[in-house]
C-alpha cells in the first residue's frame, strides 16, 4: 500500500507530457458548439465500435491514461448510452452493427452529439465498398463532429473535446 | 531443444491413398490427400505420439472459374519438431460437402463453420452447425468468398434468430452483455447461463465487426495490400503487416536485408511492450488497483510517443514494406531508444515487484479464470495464452523469422493457467522484449533497408507465413492471382484460435471475475471478425 503511493511520489505528475494538438487541425463546426452548451463543463462520452480496427478504441482509451487525463476537463465515460450526452463512433458502419448503432442512437437521451473519431467512422477509409459495410456512420445516424486521422492522435481527440466544452 | 526430425515416409507408408507434393517453404512437407481419408490423416497426426501434431489452420478456396473445384488445406504443427505439415484435398465438380474433423479434433470447430459460411462447402458430421461469421439477418446463400459472389455487392436481409444453448433448470437463468459493452473495448456479445454466482456456461457471439477483409484483400495488388493487412487490428499492426510482407516476400523470392530484418524485429518487440504493459494495468484496473493501472498507463503512453518520435506513427504503422522497412532507425537513435527502454525496465522493475507483492490482488488472479493444459491442447490455444498453460510455442524460437535467428529468445511458461499466470508471462516478457532489444543494438549490421521487388508471381503460387505477435501466432496464407493481384488471402489472428477456449476458462468463476478473465485473455475482437 504504502510502497505504491511513495513510487507514485517519486514520479510525480506526468500529466500534460504530450505535444499539443493544433486546434486547426480539429475543426469542430459552431453548430455543434451550440448544441453541446446546455452541457456546461461536462460532457458523458458513450463509445460505440461499429467495425474499427481497434487503434481507434485505443487511442479513445489512452485519453483517460494520467498522461491526458480527460477527466480534469470533465470528461468522461458513460457506461450507458441512458447517460450520455454525446456518442463517440467508431470504424465504418459494419451490416452487423448496423441496427447497434440505431439502437444507440436512439437510447441516448436528447439533446445529444454525434462524434464520427476516425477515417473510417468518416468515410469507411480501406472498407469502403465491402459487401459487410452499409455506409459512414452519417448514413445511419446525423453526426456533428469530424476527427480525422488513422488514428487521431489522443491530442487531437483531447483538443477537439475540450473545444467542444467551450472553454478548452 | 532436441529437433527429431520429420520423415515423409512415415505418412505415406501408414495411408497409401496420399501423394507427396512439392513443400511450400522451408521446415514444411505438402500431401495431397482424397477426401475421405481426412478425418483419419487428421486424427493419426494429431494423436500418433511421435508426431502430435496441432491444428493450425484450416482454410478453403475457390478455384473457379478455372477449375470447377474448391480446395481444402490442414495445416498441422509437429509438436517435438516443429514442422509444418500442409494436407491438401478438393472437392470435385458440384459436391459441397466435406468430412468434418471437428469430431475428434476440437480446435478445428470455427475453422469449419467459417469455411461452411464463407463457400457454402458443407462440414458432414459438424456436431454444430448454426451460422458464425453471417448472422441470421443474411440471406441463405450468400457466401462471400466465392469467386462469384461480388466484393461490393448490397447484403439483402431476412428474417432470422441466433438459437443459443440454454440450459434449464430451477433457479437458472442467463445474462446477455453486449454486443456493446459499458468500457471503451470492441463489439462482441457473451451469453451466460448462471445459477447463483458461479457461471454454468458461456457462449460466445462474436463476428459483429466483420468486414470483408479477405474479400477485400482479393481486390489489392499482391504489393500494395500493406495498409489493409496493417488495418486488420490496430494494436497488431506490425505483426499483420510483417506476416503478410513475409508472405508476399516468399512469392515474390525477395531477400530482405538483414539490417532490415532486425529493424522488424525491433518494431515487433515495441509493439509487443506497449500492448503488454497496457494488458497489465488493465488487469490491475479490473480488479480496482486503479494506482497500478494509472503507472502502467504511464509506461505504455511513454513508449507510443516513443513510436510516433522514431516513425511517426504511435501504432508504428506505415514502417513495414515488402521488400524491407521504410524507416531507417539510425544507431545513435538505437542508442537512444535503449536508454529509454532501459529507464523504462527500471521504473517497471519496481511497479511489478509491488503488483506481485499485493496479497489482495494476488487472492484475485490466482486461480481465477484456469485454463487447463488438456483444454489448451485440445483447442490448440497459443500465444500468451498458451504459454500461460504449459504450451510451450514461440515462432521466435521453434521456427525464426526476421533477424530472430541470431536473437535467442527466452520464452516464458507457466503451467497453472490462471489469471496470474497470463500477467506473469506478460511481464517476463516485457523484460525479455527489452532485452532483446539491447541485443539488437549490439549486433545490427550496416547497409541497406530494403529490396525492391522484380519479378512477378506466377498465378496460382501460394505461400504460408507465420510471425510471433505480441497475442501469439499470426498467420497469412496468400496465394497469387493474375497480373500480381491477389487470388485467396486467408488471414489467421490468434484470437480466433483463443476465443473458443475463454468459454472453458470462466466455467465455475463468478461474473464479477468475468471481466477479469476476459482482459487476461485480451483478445481482438476486429481480428477475430476480419
Ligand atoms: S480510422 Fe484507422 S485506426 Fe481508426 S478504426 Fe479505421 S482503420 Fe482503424
């Protein structure tokens, strides 16, 4: 018990050692800006695979490491779809997954945003056209955020959120 | 180790039926077999002491419109020497069906049903004949793989409902999770069937992510399928795109340089610690040890910025070509990078010592989650996993690829198959990757990094190639097609061998540990699905 906490000690703070994102390169609509405003501060974060690689999971997942740490801007993750305000999609929308996502989409409480996180959650990148995959997620559920990258890098991701917080 | 040597003789004598065929590389011996004889082939290479061999894979093609025929392939790995042995059938003119093995060969259960769904080639005798990859929302008759069937074609739905087992009984009941789960993991869904705590059975329903990539692989040139071999699970990018350049490389009778080969090497090890410390901390996680999760977080973020520094790339993507690498790692670089790992074996000597240390998390990993070593071996279970049950398998060693031949690898085994023990290979191999690495630096040679490629294959030619990733064994069968394209890519994930066996693993555990079990497994669920 004692032992962890002293090694934590010596290590210290690491939060904040990553080079920052350029916030042109996540261009987050005013639109969707607006519609995050009734959330304040805070924003619940429900992620949805709908086919991806996994990278993306992973980068979302890296978010929550010490070294982002998303929760001292008040993000965070919902368990349920019931308590969030946002859903972040990944991977091209898969025929399996499908009816997933509307389901999703429909069980999370309004008002709500839709992030599209990653090539394929935007426009189906390398599985475009395959028979198993119906479409980018905007041809199933309205979206109102774009990240792009194969995987975006967790900065990225970072910026983009807290800009969508307003006060980033 | 003592490599006793395979004869060919040995086969050919005990069935007569079979004919000796030219081997597809090295260590390896090819038969061509008729369609019956199968099940006894199989079932006398598996059992016969000498040779127990493991399934590992199983894979079909169509040879249409060339040959009215569908070829099947078995692969087996001899357990003393290593060996590959590849048995080849086909089937004649419009008969769909083919004996299953599966009866007395458990790890061959999926491969069939895959084969079953993606040709429409019927397994007789398959104890269990529901859909696997299709669910029940495809139309009947849809098979992907056919040469007839288009890539880009729309799926049609019906009406349709997965059966699963139950079991009844008084105070039984099952709970469905998934197939979207309440943490940032992929898409699967489990079934429990519960009495009390204790879990009485799991079935798995996986395949929700599939998305055609073999069928997509067969749209690519033979050169250029890099990135969708890198794509098939990011956090094995670089074991998908070394087996799959490895593959390729054999058709294309490339020689990569050897400082290329190590620089492979190099990026496969990276891989291999980040997923690996990131596994330990999740394991720390599920069990509430949230301070260890945050330092091993730590730890795994360092060495992914230490990636995207030295590549570009924090999944280290976009480094592996055919041919060679296209990065050149510089040896002060090297230098550097041993520095860093160094510092990194120090700061992760001391948190491992305190996770062993802990007696609460130690009371729930042992004996947690066991997978015993009759089971692992009846499922052909591999990788870490495997090795955390006694099967003692390590491409790296029994059959080096890359620069691994003048690396010897020390490979770590356990035999209680708990959860503990799957952490423990985890960590024994996190210093063994670190120092390898050292080893690297010492001996990399000068020159260059990559070759180009020449000729082109003729169609037809097809080739196996196997890489240890950090999960296990991948594997990438790629046979050529016209004009340097690809004709059939079977791609082989060790977490499609893996996952059948987490339903033997939980059995008697209590839910609560469930989560537990299934991060020490740590599966993908995107290679599983392709
Ligand atoms: S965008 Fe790239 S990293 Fe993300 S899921 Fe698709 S292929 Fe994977």
């Amino acid at each position: 018990m004692f032992r962890i906490i002293k090694k934590s000690l010596k290590i210290g703070v690491v939060t904040g050692r990553y080079q920052k994102a350029d916030r042109a390169a996540v261009p987050v609509p005013t639109e969707a800006k607006d519609k995050t405003r009734p959330f304040k501060r805070s924003l619940a974060i429900r992620e949805v695979d709908t086919g991806s690689c996994n990278a993306c999971e992973m980068e979302m997942n890296a978010l929550l490491n010490p070294v982002y740490d998303a929760e001292r801007f008040g993000i965070h993750i919902a368990a349920s779809p019931r308590h969030a305000d946002a859903l972040v999609v990944t991977g091209p929308v898969t025929v399996n997954m499908e009816r997933a996502l509307k389901d999703v989409h429909r069980q999370t409480p309004d008002p709500k945003i839709v992030i599209a996180l990653g090539d394929c959650a935007i426009n189906c990148g390398l599985f475009k056209g395959s028979y198993a995959v119906t479409g980018p997620v905007d041809r199933h559920i309205p979206v109102d955020v774009r990240i792009a990258g194969c995987p975006p890098r967790p900065a990225e991701i970072l910026e983009a959120l807290s800009e969508l917080r307003g006060n980033g | 180790m003592t490599k006793t040597e395979f004869s060919d003789d040995l086969l050919t004598t005990a069935f007569p039926g079979i004919l000796k065929n030219h081997p597809i590389c090295t260590q390896s011996s090819h038969f061509v077999v008729p369609k019956d004889l199968v099940p006894a082939i199989t079932h006398y290479i598996h059992t016969q002491p000498s040779l127990r061999g493991r399934l590992t894979l199983l894979w079909a093609c169509d040879y249409r419109p060339v040959r009215e025929t569908y070829g099947l392939y078995y692969l087996f790995t001899l357990e003393r020497s290593h060996h590959w042995v590849v048995l080849s059938t086909e089937t004649a003119g419009t008969d769909r069906l083919f004996p299953s093995i599966t009866p007395h060969l458990h790890a061959a259960q999926w491969y069939e049903r895959e084969i079953r769904d993606m040709f429409g080639l019927i397994p007789q005798g398959h104890p269990d004949l529901r859909r696997l990859v299709r669910h029940e929302h495809w139309r009947k008759g849809t098979h992907p793989l056919r040469k007839d069937f288009s890539w880009d074609a729309t799926l049609g739905r019906q009406q349709g409902e997965h059966h699963f087992r139950h079991i009844e009984g008084e105070g039984v009941f099952e709970v469905p999770v998934g197939p979207i789960h309440a943490g940032i993991i992929e898409s699967g869904h489990f079934r429990f069937s519960v009495a009390g705590e204790p879990i009485m059975q799991l079935e798995l329903r996986h395949f929700w992510k599939h998305r055609g990539v073999e069928k997509l692989f067969e749209q690519q040139l033979l050169i250029e399928a890099v990135p969708l071999a890198e794509r098939v699970s990011g956090d094995t990018t670089v074991g998908h795109a070394l087996t799959y350049c490895q593959a390729v490389e054999a058709l294309l009778h490339l020689e990569v340089p050897r400082r290329a080969k190590y620089l492979r090497a190099l990026f496969l090890e990276l891989e291999r610690l980040y997923n690996h410390l990131g596994d330990i901390g999740a394991m720390c996680n599920d069990t509430a040890y949230a301070l260890a999760h945050a330092h091993c977080g730590r730890m795994k973020e360092q060495i992914m910025q230490l990636n995207d520094r030295f590549t570009g790339s924090r999944f280290l993507r976009g480094v592996i070509q055919v041919g060679g690498v296209t990065r050149d790692i510089e040896n002060t670089q090297l230098t550097k990078i041993v520095e860093e790992l160094n510092q990194i074996q120090q700061d992760f000597s001391e948190v491992e010592a305190i996770i062993l240390g802990n007696a609460s998390l130690t009371d729930r990993l042992e004996t947690t989650g066991i997978l015993n070593e009759q089971t692992a071996w009846d499922h052909a279970v591999i990788g870490i996993v495997g090795r955390a049950s006694g099967m003692n398998y390590d491409l790296r060693r029994d059959r080096p690829f890359a620069a691994y031949d003048e690396l010897p690898v020390n490979v770590a085994l356990y035999r209680y198959g708990d959860a503990r023990a799957r952490l423990r290979v985890r960590g024994d191999e996190i210093h063994e990757s670190i120092r390898l690495i050292r080893e690297m630096r010492d001996k990399i040679p000068g020159g260059p990094i990559a070759d180009q490629p020449s000729s082109s294959p003729n169609p037809g030619d097809w080739t196996l190639a196997a890489v240890e990733g950090w999960r296990g064994e991948i594997l990438y069968m790629v046979m050529a097609g016209e004009d340097g394209r690809i004709h059939r890519c079977k791609v082989r994930d060790p977490s499609f061998v893996n996952w059948p066996a987490i339903q033997w693993a939980v059995l008697g555990n209590i839910i609560p540990d469930f989560p537990l079990i299934n991060k020490s497994f740590n599966l993908s669920y995107a290679g599983n699905d392709l």
